[in-house]
C-alpha cells in the first residue's frame, strides 16, 4: 500500500523530482470497521466509483526556517502517529488492488459495511510531490490540494492520503493534502493542524493512546455501548414523519442536486441574541429554524433533521484522529396549536411561536448530541421495524450540520441587536452565493453551517425533485429574515413560510395528512387493490382506537390473504420505494364485498387487526 499523488495541472507551479517518506508505526493490524467509519463507508458505497465527493482537499503552512527533509521527516512522523492515514478499508477475501471492493448489498443500507475491515499497514512509503510556486505559495498549495483530491480513492489499495510540498526560492512553504474522508473529519484535521507546526520543528509528540482499532475494541466490547442511544432513536422514530417529502416528485432539474451559501453578520448577530434571551445555544436556535423553515415548505407539523454528532465528548474520543461522528435523529414539534398534528404524546407544550419552540427544541437537540454513539446495524434494525408499524419505508434523507468550533462564532460585531437601524445596516453585508451542482447525493435536503468565526456562513443543497433549486437560495434569506425578525417580534408557527418568503408545496386533490404523515387515499387504495386483485378492496378513514384518523383497509378474504398479517406483508412489498403510499393501520377481512362502495364497514367480518402482530394476537371473528 503505497500512496502516489498524480501530476499537477496547477498553473503556476515547476515540478520537481518527487520524493519518497518511508514510515514505520508503533503497531498494525486488522479490526471491524468502527462506527463512524461504517457511516463514511456507506456512503462512499453509495457513490459511483471513483467519485470524490468524500475527498478532503486542505493546504497547511510551513513557517520558519525548516528545510525540504524536515518537512518531509514532519509528513512520515505524522502517518507513522496516526494509524488512520495508514488504514485501507478491504473486503474480507477480497484481491488486493481491485478498486473498494463494496461488500454484497454495498450502496443500500442494509449491506454497505458487512464484511468490510480496516486493515492499518504498520510500514510502507508515501510519495511526496515536489513543486516550485512561481509566487503566493498557500494560493497555489490550495489550488494543488483541490487537484489532487480530484479523483477518488482505491481505499483497499491506496493510502487515504496523498500530498505535496510547494516551496518558493527553494524553501518549502506549504504542504497540499488531499485526503479521505474515511481517515479524517473535521475534530481531526484541527488535531493535525495543531500538531503540523511542532511535528515541523522536530518536536517529538507521544503517539495518540487512542486510534480507531482501538475504538472498533470498544465498541464491540460486552455489554456493548450505544443502549440508551438506541432507546432515543426508537422514541423519535415513532414520533417522526415517515418522510418530510411524502408529496409527489417533479422533474429534476440537471445536476440534480444543487447548494447555495450565505454570508451574513446579521443572522448570526440575530442568533446570540435568541439564544442569550432563552437560555439556549446557537446550534439550537440554528436547528430550530432550520427544522421550522423545511416544515413550513413541507406542510408537516412536526419536522425531522439527521443532525451529525461529532461524538468528541469522551477523552478518548476527543484525541482520536479518525471518523467518529454518526447521524443523530432529532424531531422537533412545530405544531403550532394544530389539532390535525396527530400526536397525542408530546412531552412539550405546543409552541405557537419562533421564541416558544426554542427552548423545547434546544432540549431535543442536545439530547440528540448525547445519543449519537450507536450500532448503525441495531438502529438500522429499529428504523425497519418503525417502517412495518408505520406502514410505510422511512426516510430520513434531511440534515443539519454545525461545523463551527465548539458550536460557537468567536469574532462577531459589536452590533446591538436590539437597535434596528445597526442591525438593518448589518444586513446590508448579507451576500449569498451558488456553492455547486452535483448529480448524485444520499439527501433530499442539507443544512450546514461554515467554519468563519465572524459571520454566519450558512448552507442549503436540494434534490431538486423534490424542491426547485432556487428554494435552497430563499431557504438562505428566509433563515436571516426569520432571526433577525424573532428579535424584535414573535413569529408566529404557522406564519414562517410567509415571513421567509417561501411557497410552501402543494399536494394535489386526494392527499390527506393521518397523524404525522401525508399519504395519497386513491393511490393507497388504488395499491390494495392491486395486492387484492382479482377481489375487491377499498381503503376508509376512520377514527382510531387512541384518537387520531387511521386508515383501515377492507378485503374479501381468499388464501394467501386470509389474515391481517399476511394482507400487510403484501401491501408493504408492493409499497416499497412508493412516497405517496400508506398502508392501512387495520385490515378488516369479510367473506364477501358489499353492495356499493360505501357498505364496506358494515359488511360481515371474519377477521381484523393491524397485521403488525403475530396472528394469535389478533381478533377473530366468526371462528
């Protein structure tokens, strides 16, 4: 395994004969992947080959008077420390050399990671490119990082790093990396940053007691960790809609996913603020409006964001370089008073404004940063098991990411925020911009935060079948407008699209919301009866047992489709991948159909029941 960065195209730049840094850690071996690491790894899976979406181009400084062979003594010290740069990722049994080598199922969720190893070299040779900037060499290292982090990685046969030295007159004064996303994340290239000068100076640093073979130990240690985390994403599960897109797709435009960003003192001024008035952080209040704006599009009452954890909170963790973070499910109620929200177990008070849903979501989101550590396998598991009780696939494709240090802007201006005219003035730094096209992206909607200290930098990409392109651009200025208007004013729930100056989606005739979710009645019964065929079926709303609306299915009975268990096993397979589709809450088997289309409930009946049971669990009627 060795690592080989190709030749530069950067303008600017006179190669010089490459180098070649021999190294040698303290231990290799061979472990499971770690958690984080299998949510790196499916999504790498999910990409086409060679794709380098989950490349890590960055530019380090060389400062002082340190030569060519110190820098490169400083790039062997650093992969000979850190285990992660010297890691490929192998399926078992698989020829080495052969590309990722994605295990069966790879690129679903189901089977991205099974039978994949971190495998950690203990000795091998990294091939340092060599080049002379003509002038301004971090504007040329950063130029090169980019390139060489164009093309994906052989994770099975290369190492997850490749890099060149940018001298000027000789003299190095820049390192370009270009790096996997498998062997770093955002704790961790601050961790290198930190270290980069002193390795530089020859310091001699301890190597790290903590690496991801470590951690893959530990986490399949007995009893293993991640239970109450497991109990949290269980809970929000059963609370979340089945989807925050359960309307029908538009033609995508191409590329089909598109992110815009924004720069704004303002929004961020606007932030402090609200989280200094409730007792909140800024993340929260960021999530919060994040979750109020896509439910204001979406229609939902209740919003649903995939919040990434950095899971840096233990010691261990927190001096380990390497993937950690996990997705965390984080369900905030923005019902705004609305009795249709179907939800009979809030824990909160229902909000009716901005202000009131900060403190109740500023509490599920720190809960969702505690619980963020878990077997992807058991919450994969418990996300399937939702789905049957649901009736429907779960789909958890929108997220939140907050990459600033510690959560926290470190240089904002000192602007008042209750002064309008400064804050309105503040305003008038704003600047949004187009971020990127892509065509391919495992998420209908991604909110991030920027790293700048002094700004709110603030992202949205789209799946543009979903929501038009230019939605991610108003999701921008509607996410300003939203806080910086909740400093001075309440902003009512239901009035959030209004003031963000969105168009929330409009569902055709024949969709009706039952509990958190929105479901299509002619294309749901249209479904049963297809699965029923050649008997009939129609598909009723009725009041349930506990309150809220439910759907209940009527059948003739036949063999195959003599039981509510074995009626919903067929309805779930003939729904699957379908987002306007529900399957019944109950089935209600007769012997025969009635007269006209509405007798259905009050036909003979020889069995019910929700078919999420076993048979014995279920009433019999007329047996």
């Amino acid at each position: 395994m060795t690592g080989s960065p190709p030749a530069a195209r950067t303008p600017g730049l006179t190669a010089l004969p490459p180098r070649t840094v021999e190294f040698r850690g303290a231990r290799g071996g061979q472990a499971a992947l770690t958690w984080g690491q299998q949510g790196i790894w499916r999504s790498t899976q999910w990409l086409d080959d060679g794709d380098p979406y989950f490349n890590l181009p960055w530019a380090l400084p060389v400062t002082g008077a340190a030569d060519l062979d110190a820098v490169l003594r400083a790039v062997g010290r650093l992969v000979e420390r850190h285990e992660t740069l010297r890691t490929a990722y192998v399926r078992e049994g698989a020829r080495p050399g052969t590309g990722t080598q994605g295990s069966a199922g790879a690129g679903t969720e189901a089977g991205a990671g099974a039978g994949t190893v971190q495998r950690v070299r203990r000795e091998g040779r990294l091939t340092v490119g060599v080049y002379e900037a003509a002038a301004k060499p971090m504007t040329a290292a950063k130029a090169l990082a980019a390139e060489l982090a164009s093309t994906g990685f052989d994770y099975a046969a290369e190492l997850p790093v490749r890099c060149a030295v940018v001298c000027l007159r000789g003299r190095p004064r820049a390192l370009a990396l270009a790096l996997s996303h498998l062997a770093l994340d955002g704790w961790s290239l601050n961790m290198v940053a930190a270290e980069w000068p002193r390795l530089v100076a020859g310091e001699d640093l301890p190597v790290p007691e903590w690496q991801p073979l470590d951690q893959a130990a530990f986490e399949r240690s007995d009893p293993p960790p991640g239970a109450q985390a497991l109990r949290h994403w269980r809970s929000g599960l059963a609370a979340a809609p089945r989807s925050m897109f359960d309307f029908p797709e538009r033609e995508p435009e191409e590329p089909r996913f598109v992110r815009y960003g924004m720069d704004s003192p303002a929004a961020a001024v606007a932030a402090e603020a609200l989280a200094a008035r409730h007792g909140v952080t800024t993340s929260s209040v960021l999530t919060v409006a994040s979750a109020a704006l896509l439910a204001a599009v979406t229609g939902h009452s209740t919003a649903a964001l995939q919040l990434i954890v950095s899971n840096r909170h233990h010691l261990r963790t927190g001096a380990m370089a390497g993937p950690a973070a996990q997705d965390g499910l984080c369900v905030i109620d923005l019902g705004a008073g609305d009795p249709a929200s179907g939800d009979p177990g809030r824990v909160d008070p229902v909000a009716g404004t901005f202000a009131e849903a900060l403190g109740p979501g500023h509490r599920r989101t720190m809960a969702t940063y505690r619980n963020g550590h878990y077997d992807p396998s058991l919450v994969l598991a418990a996300r399937d098991a939702e789905a049957w009780n649901r009736g429907a696939d779960i789909d958890l494709d929108a997220f939140f990411n907050d990459v600033r240090q510690g959560g926290r802007w470190s240089g904002l201006p000192d602007v008042d925020p209750g002064d309008a005219a400064a804050l309105a003035a503040l305003r008038g730094r704003t600047r949004t911009f187009f971020v990127g096209a892509y065509s391919k992206v495992k998420a209908k909607i991604f909110f991030a935060t920027g790293p700048a200290p002094s700004t709110c930098e603030f992202f949205v990409l789209v799946d543009t079948a979903f929501l038009p392109g230019r939605v991610a651009e108003r999701m921008l200025g509607g996410l300003e407008e939203l806080l910086v208007r909740a400093v001075s004013a309440d902003v009512p729930l239901d009035r959030v699209a209004e003031v963000a100056g969105l168009e929330p989606v409009r569902r055709p005739a024949g969709w009706t919301r039952i509990g958190p979710d929105w479901v299509n009645l002619p294309e749901t019964e249209a479904l049963l009866r297809r699965v029923c065929a050649p008997g009939p079926a129609a598909v009723v709303v009725e009041p349930g047992d506990d309150g809220p609306s439910r759907l209940t299915g009527y059948l003739v009975a036949r063999p195959g489709l003599d039981t509510p268990d074995a009626v919903h096993a067929a309805v779930m397979r003939a729904a699957a991948g379908r987002t306007g589709v529900l399957a019944p809450r109950h089935y209600v088997l007769c012997p025969a159909p009635p007269a006209g289309p509405s007798g259905w409930p009050d036909c003979p009946r020889l069995m019910e029941g929700g078919g999420r049971v076993p048979a014995s669990a279920m009433t019999a009627l007329g047996r």
